[in-house]
C-alpha cells in the first residue's frame, strides 16, 4: 500500500520555515547552534521529513525575527486543525511546486483559463499575474517534459479572449507545440459534451506516495490528500467526454486560425 507523503500543512510549514531561514540569510549549522540543535533537526524540519511542534517553530522564528502575521500564518500550519485552506499564496505555491518536482504525473484540469503550466508569459500578464509570479510559474514550467503531464481544458477556455487576438493565437500556437512532446498530452472537452464533471483542479499522482489534489482560489487554495477526499477526483468521468489527443490538436489548430484571422483584421 502506497506510504502517505508529508501533509500538505507540513510540507507548507516546511517550505515556509526554509524561506525564513534564508530571509534572514542563517545557514542551517548557525541556526543548530544558536539553538542548540542538531543540524539533521533543522533538515528534518524543512524537509517535511519530521513534524515540527509549536514550540519549536516558536523558537525557530525568534532566530530568523518573523513577527506579525506571518509568524501567525507559520505557527497555525505547527497545529495539526484538520484544516486544508493556505490564505497565504506564497506558501501555496511554494508547496505545490514541491509537489510537481516529486510527482511521477500530473493531470490538470481547466475550465476558464488555459492550465498555470502551459501559459505563455504574455497570457499570464494579461490574466493579471505580476512579473514575479510569472518567472516563478517559468521556472515550474521547466520540469515540462520530464514526467507525464495530461490536461483536460475546456473549449470555453480556448475561446475566451484573454488579452486580445494575437496574445490568444501566441497561446494557442504554444499548447499545439506542446503535444510535439511524447511526455504531454492535451485533451480538450469540446461545447457538443454539454455539461461534464470536470471543474478546476490539479491531481498530482506519485510512484510511492498517495496522490494529492489541489484546488486553486483566486487568494486561497486548498490541498485535499486523504482518500476519501482524493478518491471522486481519481474516478472522473471527464476523459470519456474529452476528445481524443489527436481531435484536440485538430480543434486548437482551428481555434489558431481564428485568432490569427481576427488579428489581422485588428491590425489593418
């Protein structure tokens, strides 16, 4: 039976504290001595790899000078409450980037907007994204490829003007050179299925661990990793409404043209 990986609140506690320590520009042996700590306890903690008590985050905080509300953000994530819901967007994709790195597949499913990690820079901008959650989301991108990455996008989502003709028809291109690699398969849910099962959401899927679910917010996000929780998400319905890989690229091929079309028109 697959291991549980650490809770999505460990693993954003974790996270955290490591961003912590290096605000405040410590190396790990410094921090292990001013506390009188091993150096295996402080890799123990950021890596997940061993709960951290309040108290002991209490601690680490007074070292790296955390006050306030990110101090109370930290040490809320150090009490096991049953709670799923990160309101601090950083530390959300601080973990769900963790979790992409060690994912064996990824499966995302979009319904008003083309998926996070198939984004080009200039459809990100237009969604509002700043310039350094768009290099962030750049860097995510980079582990494309390496592992198997399926996306279920709603054809809604490739009609919507996000940023004009031309930034669309620039996107469109882009998930069309995408499917060039064996690794990544676009499937999308055209108008003629009517009304599917699908929603927005990230399944992330790993070799040795139970998967986990992530749900996106606009300022909050919540990450769903017991079974009972994850199961609905493993048994979607969606693939049997999605057209096959081949048909979705013959649809955004057309969806391609009808931008560049509309582009040109724009430009005249």
């Amino acid at each position: 039976m697959p291991k549980p990986k650490p809770t999505p609140q460990a693993r954003a506690l974790a996270e955290g504290l490591r961003a912590a320590r290096r605000t405040a520009r410590l190396a790990a042996t410094e921090v292990a001595d001013k506390l009188a700590w091993s150096q295996s306890t402080i890799s123990r903690i950021e890596t997940a790899a061993r709960p951290a008590s309040a108290e002991e985050v209490s601690a680490l905080l007074a070292v790296y000078q955390v006050t306030g509300e990110r101090r109370d953000a930290l040490l809320s994530l150090s009490r096991d409450n049953g709670s799923w819901w990160f309101a601090e967007v950083s530390l959300q994709l601080m973990t769900l980037a963790q979790y992409e790195k060690e994912a064996s597949k990824i499966v995302s499913f979009a319904t008003t907007l083309v998926p996070d990690l198939l984004q080009t820079p200039s459809y990100a901008r237009a969604t509002g994204l700043s310039a350094a959650a768009i290099e962030a989301r750049r860097e995510r991108q980079k582990r494309l490829g390496h592992k198997k990455f399926v996306a279920y996008i709603d054809e809604g989502a490739l009609c919507r003007q996000v940023g004009g003709p031309r930034v669309m028809a620039n996107q469109l291109r882009h998930l069309v050179s995408l499917t060039e690699r064996p690794a990544i398969e676009l499937r999308v849910i055209p108008f003629a299925a009517g009304a599917h099962p699908g929603g927005a959401y990230v399944l992330l899927e790993f070799g040795d661990a139970r998967p986990v679910v992530y749900l996106e917010h606009r300022r909050s996000g919540l990450f769903l990793h017991r079974s009972c929780d994850v199961e609905p998400y493993l048994q979607s319905t969606v693939d049997a409404v999605a057209l096959d890989p081949v048909r979705s690229v013959r649809l955004i091929e057309s969806a391609v043209e009808t931008r560049s079309q509309c582009g040109d028109l724009l430009g005249q």
